[in-house]
C-alpha cells in the first residue's frame, strides 16, 4: 500500500507498491505520448541540423525569430482540449499576440514536460521512492500534468465537480471509465499533495538552517 511522502535528511522519500508504480508510469508514458508532436500539428521551431547551435536546438527558437523586423512564427493551440491545459495560451484576449508567444515557446515547454516526465519514470524503479532536492521538484511536475491530463477528461472545471469526484473512494465501486478515471485521479492528487507538503516542510526547514528528521531509521 502507498505510504505518504516525507521529509527527510536525505531527501524525500515515499513508498509505493508494484501496481502503484505501473500505474504512474503508464501514466507518464501517455502524457509523454501526447506532447509529442503529431504530424497534422507542426510546431513553429525549424528542424535540427548539423549547424544549429546547441542553445538555440535546447530553447526551441532560431536566431531567425529574432531577426530586425521578423515576427515570430505564430503556432495553433493543440486541438485536444487536454492537451491544451498542458500548454495553455499565455497571452489572453489577443489570439494573435498568444499565437505567436506560443510560436516562441511550446517546442521548449514540451520539452521541459517530457523531460520532467522521464526523469519521474526513472524514480519509479523500485518501490522506495529516493527523490533528491532535484528529482523532488520534477516528480511533482509530472504528477501535475497526468493531473491536469485527468481533470479535463473527467470535466472537472470548479471546485462542485472536484468534490464529485472525490466521493468516490473504493475500487470496488466502479462501475464505468469514468469511474476509474475518477479513482486514478484521486490516487494521483493524494500522490502530489503528500509530495508537496514533503516539498514545502523541506523548504521551510531549509530556511531555518536545518533539515527533516531522517525518517529512514
């Protein structure tokens, strides 16, 4: 059964068993899959080449982005609602102005996310969970995102239809897909919340010049 996430000495540790850990990372795995680009939905970066600058391949822009009088190359949201809460419109109430700054931005947001996602794959090998102060933080990103992917397919819009979801607490009493969306995305919540407050007590200890009682013992 999952054990919570706790602060310790050594880092944030938790506890998850073998069906826990395939769940998370099948999970990771879909998410991965939909931020890769499709073939119908091309982002705005140009492609690799032998001559491009290694910064430029790692941001996603191009020194022609920024070239006297150039605009930026305007990118379409994703069409999966889904997906578009992954990669949001920056600029509200001017489409043309969010078209662009998606232009500039998405190709390295999606590669943020994906790396992020990866990194959290890696962390679910065994069922103790070792997540030092650089793996913590990615592993709590990637929880987000399978949350956030989990929440538009569920509908989930306010706070009513976050309580309704909730309800449903035994596995037992799923009777539908979306049933067990609901109980997957009450797992993953539960999951980010134990890691956050791991997270925060880290941090607020952190200040304080000290760090978490090692809870290995």
């Amino acid at each position: 059964m999952a054990r919570a996430f706790k602060n310790t000495r050594r880092g944030v540790t938790g506890h998850l068993e073998r069906a826990e850990r395939d769940l998370l990372r099948n999970l990771f795995d879909d998410v991965i899959t939909m931020l890769e680009p499709d073939d119908d939905e091309p982002l705005a970066a140009p492609p690799s080449s032998p001559e491009r600058d290694p910064l430029w391949e790692l941001t996603g822009l191009s020194p022609e982005d920024f070239a006297s009088g150039a605009g930026a190359a305007a990118a379409e949201p994703p069409r999966d609602p889904a997906l578009r809460r992954l990669l949001p419109d920056a600029v509200k109430d001017d489409d043309t102005a969010a078209a662009e700054f998606r232009g500039l931005t998405e190709h390295a947001l999606r590669q943020s996310k994906t790396a992020s996602l990866r990194a959290a794959k890696l962390a679910l090998e065994t069922s103790r969970l070792h997540l030092d102060d650089a793996s913590a933080p990615r592993f709590a990103a990637a929880l987000n995102d399978v949350r956030l992917v989990l929440a538009e397919r569920l509908g989930i819009e306010t706070e009513e239809d976050a309580e309704r979801v909730h309800r449903l607490e035994d596995w037992a009493e799923a009777e539908s897909v979306d049933d067990y969306l609901a109980l997957v995305y009450n797992f993953v919540t539960w999951a980010q919340d134990s890691l956050m407050v791991a997270l925060t007590e880290r941090f607020e200890l952190d200040l304080d010049g000290s760090r978490g009682e090692d809870h290995d013992r």
